[in-house]
C-alpha cells in the first residue's frame, strides 16, 4: 500500500488524476492476483468517475440509504473499476482490500457479490444477468415511487453492459420488456469496445445495436470520441437520465486497454493482466510512478468526498421528508424492510378433505388471500399467469401507463423474467413471484442460479411439475428438472402434497429469506385429510411422518412428494390389506429436511427400516433416504396422465408390490441421513 502525500490543484486537475489513479489500480489489482480483466476498467474510468464524483445520489456514510441510486456493473468481469470507485468514495473498503484482490476470503471476489462488499447491489458476472437485474430495479423503483410518492422514492438505476451483456439472450428479452413498460429513469451504458476474449467482435456480431435498442422501444445516445470527455459524459448522462418515458440507452465507444501503448485495442487487455513492464510504461505514460503500486494521492479522497456534498445534503433532506410524512413514511419503511408480519398471521385458507384439487389451484387461492395484506407483492408469469395460478383476482396489471399495478405480464420470456425478479427483490420493496411451467425452469436456471447466490427473496411458482402434465408429451413433462433444483445449494424447493401442503409452503416462502421454488401439480390431486393439521409444522420441517397402515409397527416406509403422496397411502392400505403395516411419510423439501439433526430425520425415516421413495421424476439423488425407488429415469410420453402414470409403472399396486418385496430385507449400507454441514 502506498499513500502519496501533497495537495491537488483545484478544478479539472483533481479529475485527471482521478481518473489516472483509477486506472492505475485497475491494472494493480489484476496484477498481484495474477488474475483479472484490466483493460475495461482502464476505458471506463473516466465514465465511472463521472457517474460517481458528478451525477451519481449516493452516500457512504449511510450505504443502504432508501433513496440512494443504484449502480449495476453488468460486466462483473471488470469488478477492478467498481472496488477502486469504492474505495475511494468512502465506502468500507481499505486499499489493503483491494491488494486482496481475487484472494480467498476477501472482500473483493472476482466478480461483484451481493452481501459481501459494502455498495455493491447485485451479484454479477455472469454477462447479462446484471442488464436485467437493472431493469427489474428500474420496475421496483418506479413502483415505489408512484405507490409511496416522489417525495420518498425518486432515484434512478445506472447500468453499464458490454458486448457480451448485448450478445446473451437475456439482455434481449429483458431490454424488449423494459422498452414495452416504458421504464424511464433507467440508463444503460455501453462499452462498445469491439473487443472479446476471442478477438474483435467482428468475428461474430456486425449487427446495429442503437438500432436494435431503439425498436425495442428505448432513447438512444451515440458517442464516439467522447470516451475521455468527462463534461462530454456528464452530459449524456444528465440527459439520459431526464427522460421519464423510455429506458435510456448510452453507446460509448472506448479502447479497451487505454492508454496502455502496447494493449489498447487488443484482446489480451481484456482478460489477462498486464505484464510489470508494461505496467511501468503505462504508469510513466501517464506521469504516475512506475515504482509504486496501489497508490492514492491522501487529498483525492477529500475531493471525492467534498464530490458528494450534495448528496449527502439531500440524503439529509430526504430523512426529514420521512420523518414528516408520520404514517406514510413508516409503511414506506415497512414494505422495504419486506414485513410480512400481516400475512404470515392470518389463518391459512381451508381446504375440503376428499375434494380434488391441482395444488397449482390451491396456490392461487393462497396467493389471492394474501395480495391484500402484501403491499410488497408483484405477482406475474411467463405468459402463463391463469395457468400457474399467479394471477391476482382483479388487481391492475402494470403497464407503461399503469405502474402502481401488481399484476405483471413478463411474456414468454423465462430467463429474463428470472433475472429481473432478483433485480426487483435487490432493490427492496418489492418481493417478486413469477411462474411457468416447470420445465421451462431450465431456461431460466442462469437466473435462479444468481438469485441463490445472492440470497435473493424471490418466489417461483412452477407448474405443470411432472408426466400428470399428459398430452403435452415429453417436451413438457418435467423428469430432470426436479433433481437438477434440489442440486443448487441457497434455495428451497418445496413441492408440497396437496392444497394444505400448498398453503404450508407459501406461508414457508414468505418467511424465507432467500429464493424458494414451489413446484406444482396440472393435474386435481386429493386434499388429504392426514395434512390438514400436520402440514404447516411439516413443510417446515420439510419432512414428516404423514400416516400408518395396517396393524403393529411399521415394517417398511414408504415416503414420497407432491402428487404421488396420495399414491403412497393407497399402496400403504394395499399392504395393510395383505397384513403388513406400513409408515406414510411426505418429504416435500430436501433442503429443509437436510438441516435436521440425524435423529429428527431418523423420527421421519427410522434407520432401522427399509424405505421406499416414489416420485414422478428420476430416481436420482433419492438413495441418500432410500432402499429403492419408483421413478421415472426416462423421458415421458403423449397420453392422458392417468395412463402415462399407469404405463410408466407409477401406480399403488406396483408400489405396494416394491414395498412388500423391501419387508425383512437389510437396510442399504449406502442410505445415510446426515445433517447438511
């Protein structure tokens, strides 16, 4: 760490040495880690000193401050250029953090990670997911704003993307759905840089990006030249982000790698550090010292602090605005801090023992009791809101024109959906719940795969959950998915019996604090009379004992999830009939069940049986509970699900059969039922 002493002449001189030294960290970091992307970083840092120093609201002194902007760095790979804004800014995080760069256990990873580093809003790195994190921000602070008033909520969502953000599918259907809302106060900047790891973009991408953003329904900006233009880049900015009508978007044309002589323009600037030697040059180039490394002039901290005198006076302003708004402003509060005290003490809805119902149905039940004690719910799909039973009975359906509304049609666009839900959870205020049929998870998985990473409080509803989906055939008929989920660490995936098992799980999701699935049935499925008062405590648990058959102690446990628990009960009866009882146990989430002590589980599955799983989807991942299992390890069928069930084997009669044939037999050596660590 080096500190360099003496003063800074006023005016322009500060701004060009801040920019210098951001450029000189972001090929420091890089090169003590031996790893990482310096030349973005080096293009772009007049751009992020502008946006933090000039045109930014923000304040240190009070980081999670409601009404601060929001700034997503879609190009995660370039974290170098965020952690240096950070750091200099006033934000926790030492100069001794950013010579940890990509070191383990540090507080600035390789790319940026929610909950980790102070300022730093969404995960990202994977390219895209940040563009649409952005854009579910923009969704949720507009929504706030209008719901709450300007006087509480009135801020903007600064984004900067690269061509490999614009290349990957999801910025496409995040960008058309942005455009369609109308969502000003958003402004995406562009790093056309032609550059990829590969080599010039040319190699694969000659299409017209402004033109393509400008169909999409959004104000465009073209500079070219203006890369190093700080009142040049203020003022795009600045315009950029009066326009309340239409997403803006900034194509800024840079050279990656500048100044460097021998690397700007070049590929290699893009994911490899620079070797010393051109480190040194590249520092002399800019009259910096080439012998010092992580080196900040002490006055350059007191001229970004004295940059942000305004925000922090409006910071200050907006506390009083809060303060005098009473009532108003407590709410405000309360739906930011996500309170769903309200709706997690009403009574759950009742259900009819004996009736038929798709736990899909159920859930819509559910979630149309709560909406009115929920102020925080955005309820949507992908373009399947009656199916997935997302839909909210008479509530407004959010448009350009309609942004208090709670209803959300986010089209047929799953993976964007996904991605904008963690945007919108992130941004508080908001808790999203969004659905599609369950095979479609694997279009989205990116998303949820970033939400579970960041602790994201978002909701997905996926219906449709297995071959009961019946003439749609196999392209429709969830097998894998189930497995695959349950496989992602930091999420909770619930696939509950029947409707009081659904009322269970959405009351466990609401309590949760990261991400949950709830994986639901097409097809009616038995309300049970053995959930309607064990379900809540059960799902909680994410296992339980749910009935006996048959006379005397169990001699074989069969225990399963979702549609095929009722089946297991039939095949239970079956074995009581020929004289052999039998323990029922309903398994709805794995997670859940995997943080009980081994002798709770033991309560559930008793070590000293044998047990048998039955499940409507692959086997895999079940040997860990059971002896054997009944599943489907094969791709389903085009038929009506009644017969898809019966051909495929997934019937009481089979199970009993494999049950019977488990009774007396020694328990696998390979089940093993341990606490997850």
């Amino acid at each position: 760490m080096t500190a360099t002493p003496g003063g800074i002449d006023g005016g322009a001189e500060w701004e060009d040495l801040a920019v210098r030294v951001i450029r000189a960290l972001a090929m420091d970091g890089p090169r003590k880690a031996s790893s990482g992307h310096s030349g973005t970083a080096m293009a772009l840092a007049p751009l992020a000193h502008v946006l933090f120093s000039r045109v930014m609201r923000y304040d240190p002194d009070e980081p999670e401050w409601a009404d601060r902007d929001r700034f997503v760095l879609s190009v995660g790979h370039a974290s170098i250029l965020l952690y240096s804004m950070l750091h200099l800014n006033g934000f926790d995080l030492s100069i001794e953090d950013l010579e940890q760069f990509r070191q383990f256990g540090s507080r600035t990873p390789g790319h940026p990670e929610y909950g980790m580093t102070q300022g730093v809003e969404v995960t990202t790195g994977p390219l895209g997911q940040g563009f649409a994190n952005a854009v579910g921000m923009a969704i949720a602070e507009r929504h706030l704003r209008v719901t709450h008033g300007a006087e509480l909520c009135d801020h903007r969502v600064w984004c900067i993307v690269g061509d490999g953000c614009l290349e990957e599918g999801i910025s496409h259907e995040a960008a058309s759905l942005a455009g369609h809302l109308g969502l000003g106060r958003l402004v995406v900047i562009y790093d056309d840089n032609k550059i990829t790891i590969d080599g010039p973009t040319s190699l694969a991408l000659n299409d017209d990006p402004a033109g393509r953003f400008r169909a999409y329904g959004w104000h465009v900006l073209e500079l070219d030249g203006a890369e190093n233009d700080l009142d040049a880049l203020e003022a795009a900015l600045r315009e950029a982000s009066e326009v309340t009508d239409q997403p803006s978007m900034i194509v800024l044309k840079t050279h990656i790698g500048w100044p460097s002589e021998r690397y700007t323009d070049d590929a290699f600037a893009h994911g490899n550090p620079f070797p010393p030697e051109e480190i040194a040059a590249t520092k002399e180039r800019m009259g910096l010292d080439p012998a010092l490394s992580f080196s900040v002039p002490h006055d350059l901290y007191a001229r970004y602090r004295d940059a942000r005198e305004d925000s922090r006076h409006e910071r200050e302003a907006w506390h009083e605005r809060l303060g005098a708004s009473e009532e108003k402003g407590v709410a405000f509060l309360r739906q930011l801090e996500g309170d769903v005290t309200s709706a997690i003490a009403s009574p759950l809805p009742r259900f009819e023992p004996g009736t038929q119902l798709a736990t899909r149905r159920a859930f819509g039940t559910c979630i149309n009791e709560s909406a009115p004690l929920l102020p925080q719910l955005i309820s949507g799909s992908a373009d399947l809101t009656e199916n997935t039973g997302t839909e909210i009975k008479g509530a407004t359906i959010q448009s350009a024109g309609s942004p208090e509304g709670i209803q959300l049609h986010f089209g047929i666009r799953e993976h964007g959906m996904g991605a904008v839900m963690t945007g919108m959870a992130l941004h508080g205020g908001i808790l999203p719940v969004g659905g599609t049929f369950f095979v479609f998870s694997d279009y989205m998985r990116g998303a949820i795969r970033v939400a579970a990473v960041s602790g994201a409080h978002v909701i997905y509803v996926f219906t449709h959950d297995s071959i009961g989906v019946g003439e749609d055939g196999p392209t429709h008929q969830p097998v894998e998915q189930l497995a695959a989920l349950r496989a992602m660490p930091e999420i909770s995936v619930i696939r509950p019996a029947d409707a009081h098992e659904t009322a269970a799980a959405w009351r466990v999701a609401l309590e949760s604090p990261g991400p949950v699935a709830l994986i639901l049935s097409r097809q009616n499925v038995p309300v049970l009379e053995e959930t309607r008062l064990s379900a809540l405590a059960g799902v909680k648990k994410g296992g339980y004992v749910l009935a006996s058959r048959g006379d005397g102690p169990p001699e074989v446990v069969l225990v399963a999830t979702g549609s095929e628990v009722a089946l297991a009960l039939k095949a239970a009866e079956l074995l009581a009939e020929k004289g052999h009882a039998s323990s029922v146990a309903s398994l709805p989430s794995f997670d859940r069940f995997d943080e009980l002590s081994p002798s709770e589980q033991a309560l559930v599955l008793p070590e000293n049986l044998p047990i048998l799983s039955v499940e409507a989807g692959t086997t895999f991942g079940w040997a860990k509970y059971a002896d054997a299992s009944i599943g489907i390890d094969r791709f389903g069928a085009s038929a009506p699900a009644d017969e898809i069930f019966a051909s495929l084997g997934l019937t009481p009669e089979r199970v009993a059969e494999a049950a019977h044939a488990l009774i007396g037999q020694p328990v696998g050596p390979a089940r093993r039922r341990t606490r997850r660590a």
